[in-house]
C-alpha cells in the first residue's frame, strides 16, 4: 500500500556516503527531507544536488537534516559528489544513501508504474524515483511530492512548504494559496471568531469560514 500523509516513515538501514545509517535513528529530533533521483552522473539531478548543497545553512537553521536517495552504490557517490561540488561551488556533505537494491525506492512506493529493472538499469528504468518526503520529529511524513525526469525540483518551494509544516504543527492555523513566510495566515475553525481574537489579535475576516490573522513570529 502507498505511502499517506500522517504514515510513519518506513524505517531502514543502509549504507551511505557517511557511513551506515538509520533513518529513525539519523533523524533524531530533527526534521528531515529525503529526496531521491534515477541516476548518478545525469544533467538534472545535479542540479539538484548541488541547489541542495547550496542550502545547507537555510536546512540548518530550521533544524532540518536532509538525505539523497540513489540507486547507484556509495562508490559512484563519492565519484559524482566531485561533480556536484564543482557545479555548485558547495560541499555536498548531506548523505546520500546506497540503494542499488532498491529496498528505499519500495518502501517509499518511489518506482513508475511500469518500472523494468534489470541489471543494467537506465535512468528511464527509475524514472520516478525522483520523489520529495518531509518527515517530521515524530517520524511521520508531512508531506510528498514526486516529479517527472524533466522537470527539476524547485527547492524554494520546497523550503516554502518546510517553513509552512513548521509554523502550522500544533498551531490552529494553515496557510493560503501562494504563502510566504511573514505573510498573513488562516486561522482554524476550531477556534471561534472571540478565541482567535484572543489569540491572534485583530482578524482579517473574508468570509465566515475564510479569517486571516498575522502570522505567528
């Protein structure tokens, strides 16, 4: 069965470009984002990777670890991490797992419907293993997202969505179409118009079911 919002990560353990790790384990208190991709040494993905590296101090700063998903071996990761690096003028020292086996690709249901794999794969082979997870604290998933092989991820956005997840866990509020941090937010209707006073301030009320308040610091 597929993977849902809410799930708890599948657990594993596997080897990495930092040695063997386990997902629960390596995130500990954390967040985290595993982020996946068909092939090493394909144009894309590092891009990608190297946006990735590049944003090392913005995953930091929101307690945020992150892990690359690969089905080649730690070998050829240490080869490409060369190339990521050069392209993106950044160290690459976020892990990225070995998963030639592909026990990640399908304990994360991250395989195109009609994957054929044989030894020798392509990157068409794994086609949708190009997939974004945020995994939360509590080790549940908070958010997928999966992409096609031409199109490379925006990770703005996926900051975006990170900044989002953060601000709104346990809090009666959710963002809007379009969000951006500091922007206004949507309080819940589990709070009344007198409660969400209370605690947001002055509301910006667009419809019954539709108040907008400031967004929380």
């Amino acid at each position: 069965m597929s993977l849902r919002i809410n799930d708890v990560a599948p657990n594993f353990t596997t080897d990495s470009t930092a040695g063997q790790i386990t997902l629960h384990d390596w995130i500990g208190d954390s967040y985290a984002i595993l982020f996946s991709h068909p092939k090493d040494f394909t144009p894309v993905c590092t891009t990608e990777f190297g946006a990735v590296a590049q944003l090392a101090g913005e995953f930091e700063k929101r307690n945020t670890k992150v892990m690359g998903v690969s089905v080649d071996s730690v070998e050829e990761h240490k080869k490409w991490k060369r190339d990521i690096e050069a392209f993106a003028g950044a160290p690459a020292n976020f892990p990225i797992i070995d998963d030639t086996s592909l026990q990640v690709a399908k304990l994360y249901d991250m395989l195109p419907a009609d994957a054929y794999l044989p030894d020798g794969r392509t990157p068409a082979h794994s086609a949708t293993v190009r997939t974004v997870f945020i995994i939360g604290p509590d080790k549940k998933v908070r958010l997928m997202i999966s992409y096609p092989m031409s199109v490379g991820r925006n990770f703005a956005e996926i900051l975006r969505a990170l900044d989002a997840i953060q601000m709104t866990d346990g809090a009666p509020i959710a963002t809007p179409a379009n969000w951006v941090p500091g922007a206004d937010v949507i309080v819940a209707l589990s709070l009344d118009d007198a409660a969400a006073k209370a605690k947001f301030g002055e509301l910006d009320i667009k419809l019954p079911y539709l108040r907008y308040a400031k967004s929380p610091k």
